[in-house]
C-alpha cells in the first residue's frame, strides 16, 4: 500500500514537472512574440494568426488547471490557492475578439501580458530546480522574477510613452527608465502617460520589496560559510583527542 502510494507521487511529481516546461516553453513563445511586435511595431491584435496561437496556449493553461485538480488530493484547497491561474487562462483577447468589443490599442496590448503570470510560476519553480538549496532557489526565483518585470514593464512603457513623451526616443530609454525606476533611484526621464505612471508607482514599489530579499540571501551565504569553518575546526579539534591513547 505504502509503495504503491509513493509510486503514485512519484507519478504525479512528473506529470507537474512535465506541464511546468511546456507551460515555460509556451509563455516563452509569448515573450518573444510580444517583443517582436513591440520593435516591429506590428497590429498584433489585428492578426488572426496570433489570436489562433493565444487561444491554443490558453487552451492548454485551461487543460493544466484541470489536470493538476483532478490529481490534487485536496481539490478545494487546489481551486483556493490557483484561483488566480484559472483566471490568466482565460483567453481574454478572443473573447473581446468574438464578442466584438473594441477597446484602444494599449488596453489591448497589455491583456497581451496576462497569460505570463501563468508562466511567470512555471518559470520561478523551473529556475529552483536548478539550484542547490532552498535560499539560492528563492533567490534566483526572485530575481528572475524581477528582471522579467522590469522587461515587461520597459515594453509597455515603450509602447505608451514612445511618441507622447519626447524623452522616450527609442526602447533603450524605456529599459533604461524601467532599471533606474526598480531601483527607486529614478532616472531623468518622467512618464506623461497615466499607464506609465501607473508603472512607474509599481515599479518602484516592486524594487523596495524585491532588493531586500538579496540582503537575505547574502547574510545566509555568510552564516552558512561562518556554520562551514565552526564544524571544520571542531573536526580538526576532535581528531587529535581521538588519537590520543
């Protein structure tokens, strides 16, 4: 009973493992769609091939979600916890799309943004795979987390400042904005737009909880580096006091 149970873990364990890459995989395809379209300047929403790949992709996150229920021991508690993933599954676009409502160019290009929360867990749990131990797989985690904000955001805020605002010239002034503004030192160049500003608040305030995480994160290698020499010079203490008759 007991082997068949752990067997059954096992199973599941993998089955999670596997959705997490292809979920990875698929926001991937994402990320580089947008960005070709953000330096391209394409319609995206205008294209029906795009709309087909999105409505694919949340298709599968939609299928995730069941799967993962189904195997969940506790599926109330499942639904509680990953609510929010059932909600950036949704296919937001195709249903404005179907439904024939219209919004402006930006409101769409940011639902665009939505299914990445979903990759955005498979990524941190993918990147802690790939650690060592527990605080350096926080610590990637969150970095990796952030770096993708403020490259999501520098996207974005191109997109709405680029034209309106005199300072955002190209993409290399909205990354270099959305850097300095993570760091809440702030750079020279100031949004006009009310959804840069919203960024800029967010940013900002992602920075302030982020940055002490790597102050954490060091004072952990510290005091296991310090713990390392402790038990090491005990060892060296104790092996003279074996030897002796």
């Amino acid at each position: 009973m007991k082997m068949a149970l752990s067997e059954f873990v096992l199973r599941k364990k993998g089955i999670y493992g596997i959705l997490h890459v292809i979920i990875l995989l698929l926001s991937l395809f994402l990320v580089i769609s947008i960005s070709i379209d953000t330096f391209k300047g394409i319609p995206f929403y205008e294209q029906s091939v795009y709309m087909e790949v999105q409505l694919w992709i949340c298709a599968l996150f939609l299928a995730d979600f069941v799967l993962e229920w189904f195997l969940a021991t506790d599926k109330m508690r499942y639904v509680a916890t990953h609510f929010i993933f059932l909600l950036v599954a949704i296919p937001y676009q195709n249903i404005i799309a179907y439904m024939g409502w219209t919004f402006s160019p930006e409101v769409t290009y940011m639902l665009r943004f939505i299914p990445l929360v979903r990759g955005g867990y498979a990524m941190a749990i993918v990147v802690g795979w790939l650690t060592y131990n527990r605080a350096s797989g926080l610590f990637v985690s969150y970095l990796t987390m952030l770096l993708a904000t403020v490259y999501f955001s520098s996207l974005a805020f191109y997109v709405m400042e680029h034209g309106s605002n005199p300072l955002v010239k190209g993409y290399g002034d909205a990354l270099w904005w959305a850097f300095m503004d993570v760091t809440t030192v702030g750079s020279n160049i100031i949004a006009v737009t009310v959804t840069g500003r919203v960024l800029s608040v967010l940013l900002a305030a992602l920075g302030m909880m982020m940055f002490p995480i790597f102050t954490v994160y060091v004072t952990s290698l510290v005091e296991r580096r310090n713990k390392e020499k402790q038990d090491y010079y005990k060892k060296i203490e104790q092996e003279p006091a074996k030897s002796a008759p």
